[in-house]
C-alpha cells in the first residue's frame, strides 16, 4: 500500500515570465521564508490579496514570508538597475533575522526598502552576495565578494551564534574580506575552486578557506553540525587539495570525471576531514545534511557504478541509467554507514536533504515517468505521465518509510522541487517551479496549481499526522498460487491468484517465462499481461525446464508488487531432449584435385528428435564449424566437400545437433 503524507496547504507565486524557487527555511512559529528569482511582473501575495513586485533589468532575487496558515505577510525584492540577481539560499537564526547568498551580474541595489545599498560585479562577471533582513524584511547589511571573474556562492548556513557561513566556487584571484582588510585567495588553475566564507552577525570577516586543484571544483551545499563543525558537498575534478591548511589532502577523479566529495571543518575552519565517492563517470552531491549524533547525509546524482564506502571497504551502486540519485550516509567521523539508490527508467534528480529530530531522512526533487523508491527489497513504484516532484522518507537505518509524488506534469514541461525543510512537529514544506497545470494534493485529492504561462514558484506544506493512501490507491499484494503446466512440446499453461491486498482500480499481472528463476518481464522467451488469473505461453522449446513469474500493477498509481514465488515446470511432446554422443567413424576420402567424400556414424545416444550433423574441413586439426575451407550441415551420414586445393592435407571434424533444445555433442 502505497502511503504517505497529507496536504496542508500548497501556494503559487508567478507572472508570465520563468520565476524559481531555490530554498526555503521555517521559523519556530511556523513561519516560511522563501528565496529564489523572478522576471517581469509578479504578484507575491498568493491569496485573494495583491503585492505585486516588478523586476528592473534582467531576473531580481525575491525573499518571501508567509505565515503558518500560508498566508502573505511580505515579500522583498533584490536588484534593479543593470542587474541580474539570482537568490540561491536562504537561512534564519536564532531571533528569526533572514540571510540570503547567491550571484549577480552588473549593478543593482541589495536595499529593498526606500534606501539604496548599491553593488557593482567586477568586469560585469558574475560576484557573489551575502545579505541580512531582519524578520521584518527591513534591509541590514549586505556584502560582496568577487573577482574579475565568475563566481557564486550556492549555499548558507547559520550556526548558534548567528554567524554566517557560504560555500560556493570562485575563479582567478578574490578578496574574500568584504570589509576594509584584504584576504585574497586565487584559483591557480585557471578552472572554479573552492571556497568556505564564515562572517560574524554584523557581516565582518572571520575567515576563509578555499579546497580544489587542476580541475573544475565546486562546493554546492553546506551545513552546521551540532559542534560547529562545517560540512560541505559538491564535486571535484582531477586532483584536489582537500585541507585548506598547511596540510595537503588529495583527492583525486579519474580523468575527464567528477566525482563527489564530503569535506568536514572545524568552526575555525581547520580541516577535520575529507571523503570521496569514487566512480567511473560524471558525480555530483547536491545537497548535506547532519542530524543531532553529527551523522553526515548527502544526496545527489551519479552516472555508472560508484563505490560509496569511501574508507578501505567496497560498497558500488550502479545507475541503471543516466542521472540516478543516491543517498548516503557517514558518522562523525566520515565513516560509510550505509548508502542507497533509487531505481528510474529515465533520468531523475535529488536536489535537497534534511532530517528530523529522530534522525529520520527527508530528500526531493524530481522523476520522468516510474521509478522505484524503496531502496530496500521492496518496490514502492510511484508512476507519472511525464515528470512529477517526489519527496521520500527513510528512517535513520535507511529503510522505506514512505514516498509521495506531487506536480504531476505532461511530458514536454517542466518542473522541480528544490529545497526541503521540516519542522519540530512533523511538518514538510518544500518549494521549487512548475509548469502548466499540476496537482500538489498527494493524497485522494486534487488541488491543481496553474501556471500564468511561463516556470512558477511553489511552496507547499505537508504533514505526517496521517498518513493518506497515496491518490486513493492501494498497491496490489504479490500474486500467490503461481503454477505453470506444459501443455505441449511448446507451449504451457500458466495460473496464479491475487496476492493480499487485491490491490484498486484495475490490477495488471505481467507474467514471464524463462530458463532462470529469477528472468524479469521484458528479458523472458514468452511474456504477456492481463486482468485475469491466466495465461497461455507459447513459442518455447520441448522437454525444457522453464520458470514462471508474475507480478502485479495497479492503474491508479502505476505501483506494483514484488514477484511471486518463482514456478518451475517442463514442456512435454517430445519428452526429454536427448543430447546426441559425438560422432564416431569420422572419415574423409579424396575424390579429386579439389573434392573429397565425408563419412561418419551417429554417436551414442543418437539424439532426439530430429539430430543435424555439422562438418568442416580445413588445414589445421583443430578446425571449428565457421572458420573451415569448406563446410555444412545434414541429417544424414554422409556429405561432399568442394573448392579444396589440390595436393593439401586437410582435416575434418564434424558435431551433432539436437533439434528440440539446440543441445550438442562435442566434435567427433
């Protein structure tokens, strides 16, 4: 049965234009401040009010507060100007005062009340900003930090003391002290680095640190653990100096890959440790997460087969596919505690992780069509016409606890959940784009959000106070009873009955034949579906073992069980297949310059049914049926080689063949 949680409320705030949301964060009372961008005109209140907000220039950042209930309480604009401004993330700290890093481009002013705090990126690249509102939306202070080129700061943490820490990736050589002083730090290789940035909670420089090598470098995620320790993920490339002290941590990716890093400071930003992911493609760790024992979770994508065990053992996932997502978790000190996959026809993505106060492992983000989210030995199948938004549930052991999909869109549009969050009493609340039109109800039943034509932002907000069947479906039970019966040298008999429960809506079985007890549908010598509890197979081989199995699907949701009890049976007709005995007697007479006569006898046994003999003549003794100077095939005793050379010793060997299953005899 598929479950999971229900919907409090869900918001839309958009224009004609793209608008996102990137991140989200949740006070003590139960307020939602949201950060992203947005282009052209936007009303932000998403109830029956109006607060509209119009970007100047290009995209402007927006920082939103609604209130528990999802109501509007305001809405703040970053930008104007010549300015491109992108708002990435987005936290709070302990007196509810709002922080906000990201990237921008040109001029633009970072005060959205009526005063001005203008800032200009160095050569028109892109610099990185880091600004304080207090829980009123009213301007504090904002910094800069940038170069001659591109850089941008992706994530922000606060710790208990509300000093503010960002990570990202710079280029060339940058003054991260955003105040009178001059800290610089350059990337030597000419590709992103990066960087580590802790300001105080007046925004004055505490410290730096910058971690990278020869390669494309970039840290996308960032977060505190319990005793002020630092924790970072993203990817790397080539070889990578990962201590940002006096010491030298490398890391290295095979060439031309990236591969995910874990890298853990200390609050002083000394290096504490480094892990890395190894694989043979293209990694990335998107988000991390740390719970209150300073377990460390991440989650992101990978390609190919990745061993996440990053100390002396051996734990490989492999992607089906391109873009799987995985989830990982290490201890304190970067040990592999347990990492999973989950399974997806088409490319996914994950892009954000939390926890809970239990330890338990929230992610979201995004699927196209089926895909299985128990990593464990069950299925738990959640199914969409085209793309659809996840969040999934584990418990602190990486079990199942529940998946639930939303925003269901058609093929051909878009959508994303980008941040996920949950508070003290179980709440979920994650916000990110869509498009068209898309349900945001999980549960039984619709609540559509509409776009005004272009990507919008969402927020919406879950609760596990009951878990819902998931669209009113319940997944059927696996099938029982399975039983398979030969009817004839080539066909069989199949029968199974509903497993517990039955399952709604209409119920599928997909059954498979096959020679191994564990073929999957879509890999087996007959295979088929149907409403009913039988099947007829045919086009299979006589006096064969084969096994059936069977699974079931319901059309509500597209969730399935796991297969039946594997059946084994064996076609009759024939009987048992004999393998004919190597030929005997094999002989082979000149005829002429160019010809010669062959001759054998029928091994013991003969074979059964109808046994093909197989002959070839060549120049070496142990000439193979293929690769000889002259050859063929009858069902009798005798043939005639052509097109040798005159005065050559040649050799002939012959096998036998069996026409009920193709078994063979050795070469006489």
């Amino acid at each position: 049965m598929g479950q999971g949680p229900n919907l409090t409320w869900a918001k839309k705030i958009g224009g004609s234009n793209d608008d996102n949301g990137t991140s989200i964060a949740i006070d003590g009372i139960g307020n939602v401040y949201s950060a992203g961008f947005f282009s052209g005109a936007v009303d932000f209140d998403p109830g029956p009010g109006v607060f509209n907000l119009s970007s100047i220039g290009a995209d402007n950042t927006f920082i939103s507060k609604l209130d528990a209930s999802g109501n509007f309480v305001w809405a703040k604009k970053l930008g104007g100007g010549t300015s491109s401004v992108f708002g990435l993330s987005i936290g709070l700290d302990n007196s509810g005062n709002v922080f906000v890093t990201g990237n921008f481009f040109g001029t633009g002013d970072f005060d959205p009340g009526p005063g001005v705090s203008s800032l200009t990126s160095l050569s028109g690249s892109s610099d990185i900003f880091i600004t304080k509102l207090d829980n009123n939306g009213s301007f504090v202070w904002v910094k800069q930090i940038g170069g001659i080129t591109a850089d941008k700061g992706y994530a922000l943490a606060l710790d208990a003391s509300g000093n503010v820490y960002t990570s990202g990736f710079f280029n060339g050589n940058v003054d991260f002290d955003p105040g009178p002083g001059i800290v610089n730090m350059t990337a030597v290789s000419g590709s992103p680095e990066i960087f580590v940035l802790k300001l105080d909670v007046s925004g004055n420089f505490l410290w730096a640190k910058q971690m990278g090598g020869n390669g494309p470098d970039e840290a996308w995620s960032i977060a505190m653990a319990a005793d002020g320790s630092v924790l970072t993920t993203g990817y790397f490339s080539e070889t990578a100096d990962f201590d940002p002290g006096p010491g030298i941590v490398n890391l290295s990716a095979l060439s031309g890959d990236t591969d995910i890093f874990v890298s853990k400071l200390n609050s002083s930003g000394d290096f504490i440790w480094a892990r890395q992911f190894v694989g043979s493609d293209n990694d990335a760790g998107y988000s991390v997460a740390t719970d209150a024992l300073g377990n460390v979770y991440t989650t992101g994508i990978f390609n190919g087969t990745v061993d996440f065990d990053p100390g002396i053992g051996t734990y490989n996932l492999t992607a089906p596919v391109v873009m799987n997502i995985f989830i990982s978790k290490l201890d304190a000190t970067g040990n592999f505690v347990w990492a999973k996959i989950i399974e997806t026809q088409y490319i996914s993505g994950s892009n954000a992780i939390t926890t809970d106060a239990l330890s338990n492992v929230y992610i979201t983000g995004y699927f196209v069509q089926t895909a299985d989210f128990d990593p464990g030995p069950g299925v738990n199948n959640l199914a969409a016409a085209g793309a659809a938004l996840f969040i999934l549930k584990l418990d602190a052991t990486g079990n199942f606890v529940w998946s639930t999909k939303m925003g269901e869109v058609s093929a051909g549009v878009a959508g994303n959940s980008l941040a996920v969050k949950v508070d003290n009493g179980g709440n979920i609340f994650t916000t990110g784009y869509f498009t068209g039109s898309a349900d945001f109800d999980p549960c039984q039943g619709v609540f559509n959000l509409n776009s005004n034509g272009g990507e919008d932002i969402f927020i919406s907000k879950l609760n596990q106070n009951v878990l819902c069947i998931n669209n009113g479906c319940i997944t059927p039970g696996t099938p029982v009873a399975v039983t398979g019966t030969g009817t004839g040298p080539t066909t069989a008999s199949l029968d199974w009955a509903s497993g517990s429960p039955v399952g709604s809506a209409t119920v599928t079985y997909y059954w498979v034949v096959g020679t191994s007890p564990t073929v999957t549908y879509g890999n087996g010598v007959a295979q088929g579906s149907t409403t009913g509890f039988w099947a007829g197979a045919t086009g299979l081989s006589p006096g064969t073992i084969y096994y059936l199995r069977v699974y079931a699907t319901t059309s509500c949701d597209n969730t399935s069980s796991g297969y039946g009890t594997s059946y084994a049976f064996i076609t009759t007709g024939y009987g048992i297949c004999t393998t004919p005995g190597t030929p005997v007697s094999v002989t082979g007479t000149a005829t002429g310059p160019t010809t010669a006569s062959l001759d054998w006898a029928a091994g013991n046994p003969v074979g059964s049914p109808t046994v093909t003999y197989y002959w070839v003549v060549g120049t070496s003794p142990a000439v193979t049926y293929g690769n000889g100077v002259a050859q063929g095939s009858t069902t009798g005793f005798w043939a005639g080689a052509t097109g040798l050379s005159p005065g050559t010793i040649y050799y002939l060997r012959v096998f036998a063949s069996t026409s009920c299953n193709n078994t063979s005899s050795g070469y006489g």
